[in-house]
C-alpha cells in the first residue's frame, strides 16, 4: 500500500504509540480526580501543556487541549465571539475555510450576525487590501487560515494579522494543515487564537488543541464547564494529549528535513508526469504553496475515476477534506476558485508525508499517465 493521503491524516507513529500504551497503563486516572492517581495524571497533562506551548512559543496557560481540530475551531471562535459581542455583530472569514469554521459562522449568521466572506485570488489567497476595506467599526473577530487542506496555499498570517490588530479586530486561525511544518510563532506574531490538531502531525485521533491568548476575553461556551478551566466538556484524554505532544515534539524537530524532502518529492512528481504535463492544472502557485500538498486536476479524466483507479493499484489520493466526504457538490475551494462544474469534477489531491520514497512517487506517476492514456 502507498498512501498519499496525509493531508487527511498520517499514521500514528511508533514512539507516538508507545507514550500512548504507556499512558494508558500508568496514567489512567482522571486528572480532576484527588487522590493520588488522579494527581499524576494531572502531572503528567501539565507537563504536555507546557512541551506544546513551547513548541508555539506561548505560554502553558493559554493553551487548552481538546477533541480534535473541528472542536478546537468551534470553541476558539465561539467562546471569543460571545464574550466580545458587546463590540459589534460582524465577522471576517474567507470562502476557502475548512467546513468547521464555515458551520460555527453559518449558525451565528442565523442568529443576526453579519459574516463577510472574502474571495481569494487563483491562487487562493485573500487580498490584504479586501481585508482592510471589508473591516467595519463593529468588525469583532476574524478568521483565516493558515494552509488550505485542498490546494496548500499559504496564507501571510502575519500580515494578516497586523491589519486585523491595528483595527482592534480579533484574529483567529486554523493552522491544523500547518503546526510542526511551517514555522509558527504565536506570541510573536499579531494573533488571539490557533487551532491545532494531533492526527496531522502522526499523532492519535481525537485529540486537538487551541492557543488563546491571555491578552483577550473568552466565555466558556459549555455553562458548568470544569474541565480545560471551562473550556470544553468531558473527561481529559491525558493518554492522547501525551501521545499528541510526543508526536508534535518529534514532527517539530523534523521540519526543516521535512521542507526539504517534500519538495524534492514534489518536483521528482511533476517530472515524472511530464508526458502529460499538457493536461494539468495545478491549484494554487508554487511559492505560495505547502510543498507535499498538492491538489491538481487531469483534462478529461474526472477525479473520482482516477482516486478509484489509484486505489485498485492500492495507492490512497483523495478529491478532497475528508469532513466533506460523500458530498455530490463541489467543494468550497473549488467554488472559491471559479472553478466550472466539470474543472471542479477533475479535482485530486495527493499529500505526501516523511514515509513516502521516491520510487512510490514513480509508480504512482506511471499509473496516472496509463490512466490518462486510456482517455486520450
């Protein structure tokens, strides 16, 4: 099996589940609990909290952990939004996020709050000088993320959020496709929040994390909330939580390599379906893009047909965010992007991770062009 799907999620990797068996035998207890297995486990919580907000130079305290990135997106923007309402009743966010970002603005704009959505340019981006000019006197929170999970565009976060400062207006971003692979320096740059999560970075499922700031106000969104100091309900997966940290931890100390690697494998890609170059198209602009990120679409050939025929030669692509799976409909990205009904129908995204060799890229590329080949 090769698997090209690591923007949906990676493998968990070995140490990640050794701390996770680890965990789960010696510190099982409830971290809230008072007796003595309780207190350990909160001792060991404590210390991932603080590895994990040293890996996004902040402080432990503004870090809460949670389910996964979707509920890290969820709390962040609504605990933020309800506790700075008083300001105004409009929020910025861009056509391209991911659908839990989407979800949350949706249902407030149900309840009277006005959302601007900003376009984005062909390669996915937003237009700073859009941002600045669509900011209201009663603009209260903004929402931008930092990768696309579809195209591997890079939004200017910092940018971003200098405009969105100067305006008083608050900056959220959903950096899940981005922590451990692009630099992030949270207490450094001009931001309130980041959404985080463990099963992008090789670690375990169900778990996630949010930065708040403790320069801002958030209101727990749960009433009776003890948990996370009032962040989010349920019992704290301490296991997970050590799993994730291990995970992030090693993730962090392989960016450069990964950098490097990725985009070695990227070109080594594209060289190889030079016969075919004719016929593709590429979302986004190399330079503005995540490197093993690639979302792309063949002349002809419908997206669908080719993940299906990858997947008989037991190689795993995607047309898309695996949370809009099943969905008949374009995705958001792709109606962000103009792109027409049969472009939208054409879409692929292969996402490489540190696993992947050269030598699957080459018989991942030769069944693509034989798949092409049979249509042209």
């Amino acid at each position: 099996m090769i698997y090209f799907d690591h923007a949906a999620t990676t493998p968990i990797s070995s140490d990640a589940l050794q701390v996770f068996i680890k965990a789960s035998k010696e510190y099982f207890a409830n971290p809230s609990s008072l007796h003595e297995q309780g207190e350990k486990a909160k001792l060991l919580l404590e210390k991932c909290r603080a590895e994990v907000a040293g890996l996004l130079r902040v402080e432990a305290a503004e870090m809460y952990f949670t389910s996964g990135g979707s509920e890290a997106n969820t709390l962040a923007l609504e605990s933020l939004f309800f506790a700075n309402r008083h300001k105004g009743n409009h929020i910025i966010t861009s056509q391209t996020e991911h659908p839990s970002v989407h979800s949350v603005f949706h249902k407030l704009e149900q309840q009277g709050i006005e959302v601007t959505y900003l376009a984005v340019n062909p390669a996915g981006q937003i237009s700073l000088q859009d941002l600045q000019h669509s900011i209201r006197p009663d603009t209260v929170l903004a929402s931008i993320q930092h990768v696309n999970s579809e195209t591997g565009t890079i939004q200017d976060i910092k940018a971003i959020g200098e405009i969105l400062a100067a305006n008083d207006v608050l900056f959220h971003s959903d950096c899940v496709q981005s922590f451990t692979k692009l630099p992030i320096h949270a207490s450094e740059w001009p931001i309130d929040a980041i959404s985080i999560s463990s099963h992008k970075v090789c670690g375990p499922k169900g778990v996630g994390a949010v930065y708040l700031s403790s320069k801002v106000q958030w209101f727990p969104v749960q009433p009776f909330t003890s948990h996370e100091r009032g962040f989010r309900q349920g019992t704290v997966n301490v296991p997970g939580i050590a799993a994730f940290t291990a995970a992030a931890a090693n993730s962090m100390q392989l960016q450069e390599q990964f950098l490097k690697k990725m985009s070695v494998l990227r070109d080594n890609f594209f060289r190889e379906l030079h016969p075919i170059s004719h016929l593709i198209t590429i979302e986004g602009t190399t330079g503005s893009q995540i490197p093993h990120i690639i979302g792309m679409g063949i002349k002809g050939v419908e997206g669908q047909y080719m993940m299906l025929t990858l997947d008989r030669h037991g190689i795993c692509i995607s047309t898309g965010s695996a949370c809009q799976a099943g969905k008949q409909e374009p995705s958001v990205t792709m109606k962000a992007l103009n792109k027409s009904p049969e472009e939208a129908k054409r879409f692929f995204r292969i996402s490489f991770g540190m696993g992947n060799t050269e030598e699957e890229i080459r018989q991942a590329a030769n069944i693509i062009i034989k798949c092409v080949s049979e249509f042209h």
